[in-house]
C-alpha cells in the first residue's frame, strides 16, 4: 500500500487541476492507497477559505475538499503563512490580530511547512496539483 501525501498549489480558479486532485484523492483510496495529508500551499489555500460561495451552477471545491478529509480522515493542512498573507486566518488568529471573524473552518487546520514536511517523511510519494 501506498502512503500519498497531496499538495495543492492551484487556486479553485484552475478548476480542472482541482477537479483532478479530488478524483485522484478518490481513485487512490478506492485503490487501497493511503492519503497521509492533503496540505494546500500558495494560491492553493483559497480553497480553505470558508467565505468562497459558489454559484448554484459551480462545483463547491471548499465543501468537496471537506467531505474527502470527513469521509476518508485525511488531514487538511493549510500553510499558516501563506494563507495569513492571503487574508485566510482562523479563529485563533483572528483573536490574536483583534479582527471581526475567521474564514478557516474545520476540518483544514494552519500548520507550519515543517508539519508538512513531518508527514511528507511518512510517505512513500507525493503528487502536486
């Protein structure tokens, strides 16, 4: 069995990249592989933003990416500096920096990049998307 760690570097504007990496989350584990961690740097943290809607017609990549992580217990980890940059923060740092709300929601979790490369240790490979 495969150990896959997932890192996701496309916005949710790139929806087919995106489109892919669910399926190939999907695929993996209907195949016996094990996805140790699913962890969204650069433009890829937009998709743990919790204030995105997507219109009617649109595939909702924020809940898609939920449901796999709830289903399946994969860990979402969300690159803690590059989401802060980008105005994705938790309710942790939203305290801590006196702002009004937080739009981080369960199950992603901000994490340092060593968290990451921890996990990556783990895992006998690593697909970009």
């Amino acid at each position: 069995m495969q150990r896959i760690s997932v890192l996701i570097t496309s916005s949710p504007e790139s929806l087919t990249a995106c489109l892919d990496a669910v399926a190939f989350c999907r695929a993996a584990i209907d195949e016996g592989q094990s996805i140790d961690q699913i962890f969204f740097y650069q433009a890829g943290v937009y998709h743990a933003n919790g204030l995105m809607d997507a219109s009617a017609n649109e595939v909702d990549l924020t809940k898609a990416w939920q449901s796999l992580a709830t289903e399946h217990a994969i860990p979402l980890l969300v690159c803690v500096g590059a989401a802060s940059k980008r105005g994705i923060v938790d309710a942790e740092q939203a305290e801590q920096a006196g702002l009004a709300q937080h739009n981080l929601f369960e199950p992603f979790k901000q994490v340092g990049l060593g968290e990451f490369f921890t996990l990556l240790h783990n895992s006998s490979k690593l697909v970009q998307f």
